[in-house]
C-alpha cells in the first residue's frame, strides 16, 4: 500500500468552557459526531495598484478563519450537545478543539449560528452545528513531530 491517507475515524469535537478565575478551558466532548468541515476561510484582496502600476498589484489583508460544522445524530442528554444548544441561544463566544487521530489538535474560538433539527420517517434525529470561527485557528502537531 502507497497511500499516506489518514482515517477520520477516531477524530474527537469538544466545546470549551472557560473557568471562573481564569485558567484555560476545559473540553467536552461532543458525542455522536458523524463528520466535520470547515476552516474554509480566505484571506481579503488589498488591491495595490497605483498610475505606475502595469498590471493590477495584490496584497493579502487579514485572514478570515471562516467557519467550522459538525454533522451530528442529536442526544440533548449529551452534555457536550447541551453546551451548544446553549453557546446558540446566548449568543456566548467559546473555545472548540478538534483532535485527530495523528496526534493533531486544533483549537479555535468561535460562535454555534446555527443548530437546526432534522428528522423524518424511519430517520434519526439529527442536526449540522454550524459556527463561525473568531481570531486564528491554532494547529499543535502531535508530540515529537
């Protein structure tokens, strides 16, 4: 086998909670996870170009980190779910870690904008978690890397 393909299967999705007196977060997990997608963010166009210009002259602004999702079969008995419905109806800015299974981590501070409800007919309950990411996203590689 050539393949250097990493499975997703293991990744781990926890919402943070900022303890009264400082400290760093601590993480819950997000149980019932069935996929994730995000940090599609892009960087803005500063246009640069001047009379001495001979083509169109571009810098990159500030990075936008954009915006992250969870796919989940929805357990409200799970306390990292509660978490979220909860950071949605108080509009309250959090801190997410991804984890994935070779050994990175991803931290990032953020908003849940939406946590809509899906179901149907001889369907599981389920929803996409959607948040929109504030500040940079911090990748950590694994320990010896």
């Amino acid at each position: 086998m050539t393949s250097t393909a990493i499975s997703a299967q293991g990744s781990k999705f926890s919402v943070g909670a900022v303890p009264e007196g400082g400290g760093g977060p601590t993480y819950t997990q997000v149980k019932n996870v069935k996929s994730f997608s995000g940090f599609d963010g892009t960087a803005t166009e500063l246009d640069a170009t001047d009379l001495d210009s001979t083509a169109k002259e571009k810098l990159l602004g500030l990075m936008d980190e954009g915006s992250f999702s969870i796919d989940i079969n929805t357990n409200m008995a799970d306390p990292g779910q509660a978490a979220l419905k909860a950071a949605q109806r108080s509009s309250a800015k959090l801190p997410f870690k991804l984890e994935t299974p070779d050994g990175y981590s991803y931290t990032f501070n953020g908003y849940v904008k939406s946590f809509p409800l899906q179901g149907g007919v001889d369907a599981i309950l389920a929803t996409t978690v959607q948040m929109t990411i504030t500040g940079s996203v911090t990748e950590t590689p694994p320990a010896g890397a």
